[in-house]
C-alpha cells in the first residue's frame, strides 16, 4: 500500500466519488508556502471516522452511566469508558490550572471536543492505510480560524467594545505603534496552531509509513512509540493555547 492509499480505496464507488469531488477539494493557484495540494477524499473520509468514532464513544459513555449501578460501580476492566473518563478528568484539570476553575467549567465542552477530535485524529495516522485528518492544513487552519473567531467572541461577550481597547495598548500615544503590533499577533496566532500541528503529523507520518514499508517487522514500534507521544503533545499544545487565548480574551480588562 503506497503512502497515500487507504483502505477506503477498497469500498466500492470510492474513486468515482473522489474523481467527481476532486475540483471542489484542490486548489489551482500558487503562493508562496501554498504549493501543490495533497488534500483529498481519503481526509474528509478520516475526519467521518473520527468524528463517528468519538460520538460512538460519547454515546457508550452516556448509556453506561444510565443505570444506578454505572453511575456508582466502575467497569471491571479498562475498556472505552475508562479511557473517556482519564481523558477528560486530565483535560479538565489542567484547564483548571490553566484557566481557573469558572471558566474551565463553562468551556469544557468546546476544549474537550477539540482535544478529543485533534487526538484521535492524530492516532488515526499511525494506523497503516490510514491518513490523519490533521495532516493537511485545510483542516487545521479550518480549526485554529474557529478558535480565533470564538476567543474574539468570547472577548466581545464579556467587555463590550471595550474588548478592542487592547489593541491600542496602555497609553494612548503608543497606540499607532501597538496596533500594527498587536494586529500581527493575533493573525499569527491561528497560522502558528495550524501549520505547527500539520508540520509535526506530517512528519510523524512520514516516518512511521518508511519504517513500515522498510521493515515491517519489529522495526516500526519504536516509531510508533514516539508518533504516540507527538500525538499527545500536539493535542496538549493546540488546546492549551486554545485555554489561554481564552482566558486572555475573558479576563484582559481585569489587568
């Protein structure tokens, strides 16, 4: 299998479908980083499966805690729901460290569907005939540009217009040098969490496919290893800068 075909190469009516969409998912222009683009079916396809495979999980969750003895009794063995409950008992309390207590509990829900979905996306990719969704930057400047449009909401919500004051730094007569200055850095911020995270999976991908089509055997697993750990740590990255766009957006007027 070649490094960019997937199993979803074997359902039937699958190139068709990739043929009659595919002006729709490339680009014909240039520019500078913007080269050729490897976008494709197989990346919509992997977001389905993400996406499916978290609100299956999310699902099996809720009906676990259904019943009186769910709610009080663990499962005997480490299974599906154990890993939900880790995975967003850790999230929620590094948001709490991050950005208190109030409003780790009130953007819960937004932090942990994205560390949820940028997660499994990324393990996606270390599972051959597999491309993770967070591999192309289409999806991940799709995320990080509803980031900054959310944390400027947020912003807008809690102060008024009084949130833009910022931008025009402390002192009025520095505001024609803080403008420009702060403009660049909030642009920044969501071209940094895109091509940050689609760097690092790209690579990660790269170098696990290699060794598995190398060596197969054995070889790979300390690869694997290592793309488990950039898996995390991209996730741990992007939600934690997410937490303190947020949390800077909320709480700057108090400073």
């Amino acid at each position: 299998m070649g490094e960019h075909e997937t199993w979803f190469d074997l359902i039937p009516g699958y190139h068709a479908l990739e043929q009659l969409l595919a002006p729709h998912l490339s680009r014909s222009w240039r520019w500078q980083v913007f080269q050729d683009t490897h976008f494709s079916l197989a990346h919509v396809a992997g977001t389905v499966v993400v996406m499916g495979f978290v609100l299956w999980g999310g699902l099996r969750f809720r009906a676990a805690l259904a019943t009186p003895e769910g709610r009080v009794l663990p499962p005997a063995g480490f299974g599906l729901r154990n890993f939900f409950e880790v995975f967003v008992e850790s999230f929620y309390g590094l948001m709490q460290q991050v950005m208190g207590p109030e409003l780790a509990r009130k953007y819960l829900p937004l932090i942990g569907s994205l560390a949820f979905f940028i997660f499994f996306s990324n393990a996606l990719g270390l599972i051959p005939g597999f491309l993770p969704p967070t591999s192309t930057l289409k999806t991940n400047l799709a995320i990080a540009l509803f980031v900054f449009v959310f944390y400027h909401a947020v912003g807008i919500r809690e102060h008024g217009l009084a949130y833009f004051k910022h931008f025009l730094g402390p002192i009025w007569w520095l505001a024609p040098l803080m403008l420009p200055i702060e403009l660049i850095s909030h642009v920044a911020r969501p071209v940094s969490l895109s091509f940050r995270l689609m760097g690092n999976i790209v690579a990660d991908h790269k170098v696990v496919f290699l060794f598995f089509t190398l060596v197969p055997i054995l070889v790979p697993v300390p690869f694997l290893l290592l793309g488990v750990l950039v898996t995390v740590i991209q996730t741990l990255i992007f939600c934690i800068l997410t937490m303190v766009y947020i949390s800077m957006a909320a709480a700057h007027e108090e400073h």
